[in-house]
C-alpha cells in the first residue's frame, strides 16, 4: 500500500494490514519568478482549484470578506474551471464575491504567469492526500496559507514555508490573509523555505525514485 502522507501510513497498516509505504507527489522545481512589484500594486492573493464544494472556496470569500478591514489594497484570483454539473454551485460562489475584489481567472492551462502575478497562494480544500496546486505553488516561491489537514500540514511548515490555520474556521484564516500581507518580513522568509523545501522533499525525482524503490526492493 502507498499512501501519500506520514499521518495517514499507520492507518492503513491497521485497516489493511499490508505493508505500507509513503511516497508523497512529486514536482518540478521551475526558475524562480521574477520579484512582484512593491506598494502601492495591491496585494495579489490567488487559489487554483476546481470550482467544486470540496475545495470550499466559499469559506475562503467569507474569510477573505472579513480580512478586507485590515487588509491593505488586494485581490483575490481564483483560477479554475467548474465541475461539469456545478452551475449551481459557481452561481452561489459568483453571489458569495459579489462587493469583493476577486477575479475570476477561468481554466488554467499555464500555472507560471498565474503564479508570477500573486503574492501568496491560498488552499483550503480538505481531500486528504498530497495536493499538487500547493506543491506547484510552493516551489514557485510562494508562501501558502492553508488549512491542517492531510497531507497540507507536511508541505506548509508553519512560518517557514506559509502559515497554517485550523479548517473552517473564517476568523483565523481571515488572520492568516493579514499576517501573510501585512509582514513582509515573513513572506521573504517564507518564499525562500517554499523552495527549499519542495527541493529536498517533493521534486519529481525524489517521487519515482520512491516509486522505484517500492516497485523493484531497490
């Protein structure tokens, strides 16, 4: 059995009692971005992700609704596409943004000039695994706020790769969004420990060497 994060292997072994063995995704570390511009360009926020119930992204519109009182000038973009039966669901997201700064940035075929126009990524979907559009935006450089769930929390080191926050709860992911625009100081340093840790931990060599090992009993 492979799974995709530490906390999840001994819950396999006792469910299914096979070995176990972690082997979280992998990516590609891409050339740095070049440096965003400074104030007074508002602070870009940005999420990818399916416009789906699961990726709660109207818990992040309340959350960034009640970060706009101490927030300096910003966005918020959201890149993704709809699932194929989610009128009714992007409607109510669309109603949820309705006042806010938020653009809505469609189907993503290009991550790179979506990533290089934000100043932090933001995921709080809560499908337990090793999420890719965190992994893909840390090693980019960017800081993540996310939620403590699953695999996230071995990805976001709190304050060194982004900040993590407790899942559904508007009022300390609403922090969050103030602490990681309002301190730059944290988000150089953040920046800086995103891609060294995608490097040492979640490069796309290091997942199929994992693969290999498990496969072949290298």
């Amino acid at each position: 059995m492979i799974v995709k994060y530490q906390d999840e292997a001994e819950k396999a072994q006792q469910v299914l009692g096979a070995p176990t063995h972690v082997v979280p995704n992998g990516v590609l570390l891409p050339e740095p971005l070049p440096p965003r511009p400074v104030a007074p360009t508002p602070f870009v926020f940005g999420t990818a992700a399916r416009l789906s119930p699961q990726k709660r992204l109207g818990d992040l519109l309340e959350a960034f609704r009640i970060a706009l009182l101490e927030l300096p000038p910003c966005e918020l973009h959201i890149g993704g596409g709809p699932e194929h039966d989610g009128a009714e669901h992007v409607a109510e997201l669309h109603r949820l943004s309705e006042g806010l700064p938020v653009v809505w940035c469609g189907e993503l075929t290009d991550l790179r000039p979506f990533h290089a126009g934000l100043d932090a990524f933001v995921m709080i979907s809560e499908p337990a695994g090793c999420p890719n559009a965190s992994l893909e935006a840390l090693a980019a450089g960017l800081p993540v706020v996310a939620t403590d769930f699953g695999g996230a929390r071995e990805q976001v080191i709190h304050e060194q790769t982004g900040l993590l926050v407790q899942p559904r709860d508007a009022a300390a992911l609403a922090a969050a969004l103030v602490q990681i625009a309002t301190e730059p100081d944290l988000r150089l340093r953040c920046s800086a420990g995103a891609r060294a840790h995608i490097a040492a931990s979640f490069t796309l060599e290091r997942m199929l060497s994992a693969y290999r090992r498990v496969l072949l009993g290298d």
